[in-house]
C-alpha cells in the first residue's frame, strides 16, 4: 500500500516537473526580451527540475541515491541564478533595455528607475 502511494506521488511530481520544464521552454521561445526570457527559465525550469529530482528521489533504491538527486537539484539552483544574473548584467551592461510594453517607467522623485 505504501510503495503504491508512494509510486503514485513519485510519478505525479515527475509529471508536473516535465510540465515546468516544458512551460520554462516555451516562455524562452514566447517572450519578447532576454529579461523575461530568463526570469521563465530561471524560476520554470529551477522548480521543474526540483519536481523531476524529489520524483526520482522517492523512487530511488537507496537513500545514497537519493541525496544525490538532491545535491544536483542544489547545484543547479546555485548554477541558475548565478548565470542568469551574469547574463542579465551582460544584457544591461551592453545596452539592452528591457521591454516594458505599454508600461511607464516609474518616476520618483524626477529620476527614473
């Protein structure tokens, strides 16, 4: 009984971590400028990969194993948002503005933001 339910949550969070991964992706191909494209995949793809470890975990034969996976979960947080902050630096750093739409800039106090 508890294998069964614990097999159904395992592939239950695998699924949904696909779906992240797979909505990360799509929102790098959809959004308009490389800020929104990295704030999909950073947060899409960082939860998506933590559904997919915490998934292999569960079904894991060994605890060894399954620290493992969570190790690479906590290494790919670290490795995700340093590179996305050393590419939103690159960005801004190079002139890229960021796509504000029909959105105004916030004024305070005369200066923009």
């Amino acid at each position: 009984m508890i294998t069964e339910l614990l097999q159904g949550v395992s592939q239950l969070a695998i699924t949904l971590g696909v779906g992240f991964l797979v909505a990360g992706t799509l929102g790098l191909l959809r959004f308009p400028d490389v800020y929104a494209r990295l704030h999909a995949l950073t947060k899409a793809d960082t939860l998506g990969l933590g559904l997919v470890c915490m998934g292999l975990a569960l079904q894991a034969p060994g605890l060894a194993m399954a620290f493992k996976y969570l190790l690479i979960w906590v290494l790919m947080l670290m490795a995700s948002s340093i590179g996305a902050t050393l590419v939103a630096g690159t960005a801004l750093a190079a002139g890229i503005e960021p796509d504000l739409g029909a959105q105004k800039p916030l004024r305070i106090r005369g200066d923009l933001l």
